[in-house]
C-alpha cells in the first residue's frame, strides 16, 4: 500500500483527530509562556536585545523623531550595549513600512574581498579548512552597517544625524553596567578574544586577568572616538580616514583581505520586498540575498490549506506538518539561493502556489519523510549564524520598522580592530566554501552561494511586517543562524493559528528542522513525552537543545495600542510610551 497521501486527504486528516491523540499538554501549554500580555503602549514600541537599546531608541521618539531616526540610534547603541551581535564591523537587513503604505527593503549585508576567491577556504586536498571562514582575520567580509545606517537616514530620517549617532557615543564613553549574561559571555571568551588580538588593549577583558561580574561598568574609549568620527563625518568617518586606516592595518596584521579600496567600494542597496498571503494577512518580507523571506512564504503556502488550530500546538499532526514544509524549504534553500546580483535566482517559481503545494504531496500522513530521499524541487533554473540580533519599531504616526543585524558567531571573527575598538564579523562563513559541506550551522549550500569577489553571502535573517486590510498588524524577526527562519515562522503561526498573545508566542518553546542534519531540534518543553514517543513512532529523531533566538516583535491590537513581544531567552526590553 503506498502511505503517500494527496494534499486534500491530509488536509482532511485533520479533521479526524481525535481527544484521545496526544497533544500538547495543558501543563505543556503554560510552560510556553506566561500567560499576562506583553508591554503595551498606546503610541509607540521599541523592542531590542538589551535594555539601554531600547531606551535610547525611545528617547529618540520621544524627541519627535520617528521610526527611521530612532532605528539608527538603536542599531549604534547594540554596537555598544550588544558586543556579542550589535554592531558596526557587520551588517545587516532591514524592511520598513511607511504610515501611507509605502515600503522598503534595505540591504546592508557585508561583501566578500575583491581578494576573495571560491577555494579560499580548502586545503591542498580540497577539503575545508578547519576554523579559517569561522574566526580570526580571513574570516571577514567587508562590513555594511554604517553605510547602511546612513542610507536610511538620508532617506527617511527626520533628526539630525548628529542627533541619532550621539546617544551611543556618550554610552561607549561613560559605560554601561553589563548584564549576568553579557558578563558570563566575555568571560567565556577570554581567551579567544587574546588569540586573535595579541598585544592589544581590549575593553572586552576584565582588568588584571580577572573575571567580569553582573552590574560591573564596561567602558569603550576607543570605540566612542569611532562613533565620534562616524557622527561627525557620515560614512567617511568609517570608510575613510582614521577609522579605514586602523581596519586596513588591522587586516595586514592578521593577513586579511580586506583593504581601503574594498571599503570605499562598499554599497548598500535598497532592493524591492517580498509579499505573500497567510489567512487574510498580507505577509511582507526579504529578498535574496536573504533566503529567510523566500523560505517564510514558502512555508506559509504549505502550511496554509491545514487546520493547524484544530491540529493543536506541538501536537504530533501539527508538529508533522510543520517539520515536513521546513525540510522541503531547506532543501530548495541549500539549491538556488544566493546573490541575486551575482546569478539568477528563481524565486518566481519558488513562490508559486502550485509549486509549494506540489511539494507537500509528498508528505506521508504517519510517517517522516528521510531527508536522504528529499532534494530541491526539480525543473527549477537553479543557477549554480547564531549571533545577530533583531529589533522592531514602531514610532506614532504609524512607521514601523522590523530590522535584524549581526556579526554572524558570537562576537564574530573574535578580532577586535586595534585603535578603533569594534569587533568584526565572520560573515565569510556563510557563503558555501564547498558545495555540499555544512557551515557553522549545519546549513548546505551549493555553487548559487560560492565565495566571489564583491558577492554578498547568503543570509537566513528574516525581518518582517505583517498587514490587514491594509492597516499593520505585527513586526517580527529574530537572531539565531539557521533557526531565524522557523523562530519567524512559528512565532506568526502562534498568533495567527493559536491565538497567543505577543509575549506569549514570543517566549513559547520552540521546535526547529532544517532538511539537514536530519533531526527536530526542540527546547526544553517544546514536547510533551507523550508526543515526543508519537514522533519517534513516525521516524523522527527528536533532538534536544538549549534555548536558540532572541524573537523581538510588535503587534497592533484590536483596541489600537501596541503590544511588544521581547524573548525572555536574552535580556530583551520592550518600552513604550
């Protein structure tokens, strides 16, 4: 007998549930968050990673700037506050959604070297070199963030730049008291921080070999001079001058490839959103090179025609489901997904409906789909991360902003540019530096994300906007590599489908899988023992994990007044006024 059923037979499983299938659990359910509604304001939200972010970000609204203004005063603050993700030696994505409707999708991603090469990272037998594209100087791609900074604000800001670059000066210069787990993460990173930054003052290492503690102040002198240059002088003030002088030195030291000219050379982009449906909500999203909005509305398709609430949350049918739209995903992730500046990219067919819905006939009703016997679509014109961090604003007039950035590991490359003060990213990794080989996060990739001169790496960071009828509903995105895309997806499908509030679908448990390794990866009681035993009678590996993303969101509710959603797995702050 063939298990395989059509679309329209699973579709109808559910309906066939039962109460006596095992499903999450009441006790499950309220492990997924506490129960009360997030922070509510009747005007204005901003929601980041760390506390003092935030409320910058909420002083500059305060101000009378607006969404744009106060989304440059938090992403320079991260740089400060956030050394782990926050920064100005990485990049980022950024999508925005305008009171009249208008839209845009900025894209500062880093770029490689124009002393880049497709087989930088192999050895003399063609293997990837251990550690090369993860850390130390060669693992640097050229950083985005200040340019793309100032591109925005040209654009759309409303203060002075002088204005929104201030706050994060004076943070670096006067200090901030660091948090338990900002202490506990440079302490664990001591000694890496000393194998990459030999002989160099570092503010990042607690004074005389000693250890950092909860509440002590951190002080950054060498990185306020650097905020000062770029308040004073714009992009110049990072690509030119003193600041590109230091960074060019810095890679000659550490025999890195990037130079003055790539620094110069270096462009953001404003590249056209994607849109896609999801229950009567209009769901806007990334472009390539970010695979995360190609993969969000691929998802939603599949999952669209299933009556997910009824199936029930982390039920085994919903979690079956789920998982077997992610698997497929991934898959045409790891095929056709790269730069589209630097190759086709088919994203057309990608988001066909009939496509996406073909895919998920293959899904077997009782049983997992071995990621061994599931590749890419076929007929398509193929053309061949864990650290970031998000933050959602939404200021008075109704601007909203949803805009993920990062260094890409913890603390990126570990390398610190000497006499600057800021720490770079290892954004090189994330390019494919063999076909078929795994990076960092397990993700495979293939020739459509090969390292070339100028291209910009493939990114699984996935900002975005969610309306109805026109008016804005939600602002989403996380941190978290591989895991951005399903944290995204699950975090809507909580609040659409399971009728959570914010805080809660934020906070829930969450589950993960990313075609390869072939394994759900799940938080702590994301799954009930009883559904956990259901899954591995389907054939699933269950594979349990500590806590993963850092889900920032903003949601209108019914009456008007915003909702900010800010994970209690970091020290995320949502404030308002």
């Amino acid at each position: 007998m063939n298990s395989r059923l059509p679309l329209l037979a699973l579709a109808s499983l559910l309906s066939c549930t039962t109460a006596s299938s095992p499903t999450a659990s009441s006790t499950a359910a309220a492990a997924a968050a506490d129960a009360t509604l997030g922070v509510t304001a009747a005007q204005a939200m901003v929601v980041s990673a760390h506390p003092e972010a935030s409320r910058i970000g909420l002083e500059i609204l305060r101000k009378g700037g607006n969404a744009y203004d106060a989304a440059v005063a938090v992403q320079f603050a991260l740089a400060v506050a956030l050394p782990v993700a926050g920064n100005i030696g990485g990049g980022g994505f950024l999508l925005y959604r305008g009171r009249n409707g208008q839209e845009g999708a900025l894209d500062f991603r880093e770029t490689a070297p124009a002393a880049a090469s497709r087989d930088m990272y192999l050895d003399a037998q063609g293997n990837v070199a251990d550690g090369l594209s993860t850390a130390g100087h060669l693992a640097v791609g050229v950083p985005g963030t200040v340019a793309g900074m100032e591109a925005l604000h040209k654009k759309l800001g409303k203060l002075s730049w002088a204005d929104v670059v201030q706050p994060a000066v004076a943070l670096a210069t006067r200090g901030l008291a660091l948090t338990a787990k900002e202490a506990t993460g440079l302490n664990a990173n001591r000694a890496v921080f000393l194998k990459y930054n030999p002989q160099k003052p570092l503010a990042y290492l607690a004074a005389n070999d000693g250890t950092w503690q909860p509440g002590d102040t951190i002080r950054y002198p060498e990185l306020a001079q650097t905020l000062a240059r770029v308040r004073d002088q714009g992009r110049a003030g990072f690509y030119e001058g003193r600041t590109a002088d230091l960074l060019a030195a810095e890679m000659q030291r550490g025999r890195g490839l990037i130079t003055k000219q790539d620094l110069q050379n270096y462009q953001p982009k404003w590249r056209t959103p994607l849109h896609g449906q999801y229950r009567g909500y209009e769901v806007t999203t990334f472009p390539p090179p970010s695979s995360g909005g190609v993969a969000l509305l691929q998802m939603l398709q599949m999952l669209e025609p299933y009556n997910l609430r009824q199936a029930g949350w982390h039920s085994p049918t919903g979690v079956h489901l789920i998982t077997e739209a992610e698997r497929r995903v991934y898959a045409d992730r790891a095929t056709y997904l790269g730069d589209p500046d630097f190759g086709r990219v088919p994203m057309t067919q990608l988001l066909e409906k009939s496509y996406n819905r073909q895919r998920m006939t293959t899904t077997r009703a009782h049983r997992a789909t071995p990621s061994r016997n599931l590749t890419a679509g076929p007929n398509l014109p193929a053309y061949e991360s864990d650290q970031t961090t998000h933050y959602s604003i939404v200021d008075a007039q109704g601007n909203a902003v949803s805009c993920t950035t990062t260094l890409n590991g913890s603390y990126g490359s570990k390398v610190v540019v000497a006499g600057a003060g800021f720490l770079l990213n290892n954004e090189m990794d994330d390019f494919s530096a063999k076909a078929g080989t795994p990076n960092a996060y397990g993700l495979v990739g293939g020739r459509a994300n090969a390292i070339a001169p100028g291209k910009r790496m493939l990114s699984s960071m996935t900002p975005a906007i969610l309306t109805k009828n026109g008016k804005l509903q939600l602002v989403v995105g996380t941190p978290g590599g591989s895991t951005i895309i399903t944290s995204v997806l699950q975090t809507i499908l909580h609040v659409l489908d399971y009728d959570m509030s914010l805080q809660q679908a934020v906070a829930a448990p969450r589950l993960h899988h990313q075609w390869l390794p072939d394994q759900i990866d799940a938080e702590k009681d994301a799954l009930t023992p009883a559904v956990a035993d259901s899954l591995r009678q389907r054939g699933y590996t269950i594979h349990p994990r500590g806590a993963w993303g850092r889900v920032d969101a903003i949601r209108v509710l019914p009456d008007g007044r915003l909702e900010g959603g800010a994970d209690p797995r970091g020290d995320d702050t949502a404030v308002g006024y």
